[in-house]
C-alpha cells in the first residue's frame, strides 16, 4: 500500500517557515537597529541607493518636460501678458519724451521771446505742397501784427537761428520763406574772420554762400566754421535781418576757386522737425 506524504511535509514545511520568521522578527524587534534583519536591511538600502539614484536621473528630464508641456498655455499666456505691457512702458515712456521735448521748445522760445521784445510767437501748421517750394504756414498773421518781409528766427536765447522771411500774410496765419527757398538770400558773415558774403537758398541742398573775398582764410580741416547774418546800412535804409543769427555751419570750402560760389553751408535748423517760431515785428539791429 503507497502512502502519499507531499501534501503533508508541505504543510509542515510552511509551518516551519512561517514560525522561524516570526522567531527572526520577534528577535530583530527585540534587537532594536542593531537586529539582524536592520543590518540586512541597511545593506539592501546602500546596494539599491546607486540604482534608485540612476532611475531617477533617467526618468527626471521626462518628468520635467512632461511637466512643461502642461505649462505650455499659461506660460505663453504670461508672455503675451509681459509683452503687452512692455509696448505699454514703451509707449509711455515715447509720450513722456515727446512731451518733454515740447515743453523744451517752448521754454526755448519764451526765453527768446524776452531776448527779442516787439516779437511773436507761432505755431508750423503747414508745409508747402510743393517741391520746389521751401515755405511753411503760421497760426499767426496781421491781427498779430505780423507784416510781410519780418525775420523768422527760432533756437535758444543764446543760440538764436535763422529760420526765413515772411512773404505772405492773412487775417489769421503768415506764410514763411524758408532760408533754403531758392529765392532767399542773406547777407552772412563768417564767424573766424569776419568776411561776408551772400547766402542763397538751395533747395535740398546745402545753401551757398557767394561773394566771399579771395584768398579768405578758413580754419584748419577738422575745426568747425560758422555763419551768422549781419547787418548793414545803406542811408536811411538797413538791412531787414538782425546781426548774430547763427545760419548754418560751412560744409565745403573750394579753395583756389573764384570769388563767387567758394564755400557751401550745411543750416543750423532741422526744417523737417520745425515746430515753434519767433516773428520779430520790429526793425531790430539785435537783441533787446
């Protein structure tokens, strides 16, 4: 007869194992850190810690990107949010200038207007349409006492310049001929040695300053020469422009050429950023 003894001596290997287990842990918890099972324990942690530490250098940067594919909308959100108020800043910070720029100009201007008594001040309201018209239209005119053949000047009180000649008048506005009108012209005197000539207009280009006496000394290359108008007397009659009205700095000199047309002169006045003007009503010889 055949005795069947597997399930049995399984059973009574479970048995064992489960008891010395419960012996092991019942002796280690007794133990304390100093157990068995904690020594084990601590050599398991220190063998695992190099291959925890490489999983999770391996798997951070797919977390990280995860995470920033998340993010993704409101990141660009707060973009557009921080660009939109940079062009605000921007924008701001553009009026600031400009306004300050103004409050400049007419600082400027209210301080010549006192250099210049019998004077009035203007506002540019309008260019000549035309190209081969250099003048520009004032917000002031007769009622103001403005007259035709009145210098036009703007600048600093100790930088006054030459900015034209009014040729037309209104009730209400004046028209004035720009210094680089083809049809201007003004007596101008160099500012080193004192020479005169005439200053004509040029249009776009620079104006030209003819009549000079030969062999006029100019100073070295590389130090600047300017022109300002001067005055004169011819009998009861003198001439329509105070002196020391800065016109421009000279920007070519043809030496050894005749008299006539020697030297070119680059305006002191940017006629395309003209805003605010001075009319000098009176018949001055120079400032008051």
């Amino acid at each position: 007869m055949v005795t069947r003894s597997g399930p049995r001596n399984t059973r009574l290997l479970v048995i064992g194992l489960v008891a010395a287990s419960l012996a092991i842990i019942t002796l280690d918890f007794r133990e304390g850190d100093s157990g068995p099972l904690a020594s084990m324990g601590r050599a398991a942690q220190a063998f695992m810690a190099p291959l925890q530490e490489g999983v999770n250098n391996a798997t951070r940067p797919v977390g990280d990107f995860l995470s920033g594919i998340a993010h993704l909308p409101s990141l660009a959100r707060e973009n557009q949010a921080l660009k939109e108020q940079l062009a605000q800043l921007a924008a701001g910070n553009a009026a600031y200038e400009r306004v300050q720029d103004r409050l400049g100009q007419v600082s400027d201007l209210l301080g010549l207007q006192r250099a210049y008594t019998g004077s009035v001040s203007a506002t540019v309201v309008a260019t000549a349409p035309s190209n081969f018209e250099y003048t520009v239209t004032i917000n002031e005119g007769a009622r103001a006492g403005i007259e035709v053949d009145q210098p036009v000047i703007t600048g600093t009180p100790s930088s006054p310049l030459l900015v034209g000649i009014v040729s037309e008048v209104t009730p209400i506005s004046a028209t004035v001929r720009l210094l680089i009108d083809r049809d201007f012209a003004v007596a101008g005197e160099l500012g080193s040695s004192g020479e005169t000539g005439l200053v004509v207009g040029q249009g776009d280009q620079d104006l030209q300053m003819e009549q000079i006496a030969a062999g006029t000394k100019f100073p070295p290359a590389g130090q600047p020469e300017y022109v300002f108008t001067t005055t004169y007397h011819i009998g009861a009659e003198r001439g329509l422009y105070p002196p020391d009205l800065l016109i421009g700095q000279v920007s070519q000199v043809y030496e050894g050429t005749t008299p006539l047309d020697q030297v070119t002169v680059k305006p002191a006045v940017d006629f395309s950023s003209l805003e605010n003007v001075l009319v000098l009503q009176a018949n001055h010889g120079g400032k008051a």
